[in-house]
C-alpha cells in the first residue's frame, strides 16, 4: 500500500465517520428541538444562524428520518411507546426560525 493510498482510505473513512458522529448528533438535537425541549433550543440559540442551521439541516436529512424511525416508530410498532410525534421537516424549521428570531 503506497503512501498516497493509505491517506486516500484516511480521508474517505474519516469523512464517513464524521458524518455518522456529527449527523447523530444532529438528528438527536433536532428531534428534541421538534419536541419543544428547552435545552435543545438552547443548543441551536448557542451554534448555529438560520443560514447554518437550514445547511446543515439538508446534508443530515437522512440522518434525522433514521432517527425518527428508531426513536419515534420502532417502539411504537413494537408496543413501548404510545404516542408518536409526527416529523415534519416544515415543523423543525418553523422551530428554528422561532427559537433563532428568524
């Protein structure tokens, strides 16, 4: 393995797992933002303008369907849970916008 390949699988692999961390991150913070929690909007209020937060929003999009279907739909469909929120993107950008003065 060459020198140049070796930091070729560095940069890809440390691309991916970046991704998966920050979108984790994410996805989390912007379901609790869409369930109104306080501490999330003090999180988006603390890192991020409209303009970063709607950036950010479209590159981790899959991450935040993935989440809401671990978090929201599977124990719904498995019998833990009752009540599921529904996600909608247009509801999670209204929040933003609320919670940064759009």
């Amino acid at each position: 393995m060459s020198s140049f390949e070796f930091w070729g699988y560095v940069l890809v692999i440390g691309s991916i797992l970046t991704y998966i961390c920050w979108g984790f991150v994410f996805a989390i913070q912007g379901l609790l933002l869409l369930h109104g929690r306080p501490e999330a909007v003090a999180w988006l209020k603390k890192r991020y303008t409209i303009k970063s937060f709607m950036r950010e929003l479209y590159v981790f999009m899959p991450m935040l369907y993935i989440f809401h279907f671990l978090l929201e739909v599977l124990p719904r469909l498995i019998g833990i849970d009752d009540a599921v929120i529904k996600f909608s993107v247009g509801d999670l950008i209204e929040r933003a916008e609320d919670a940064l003065g759009r």
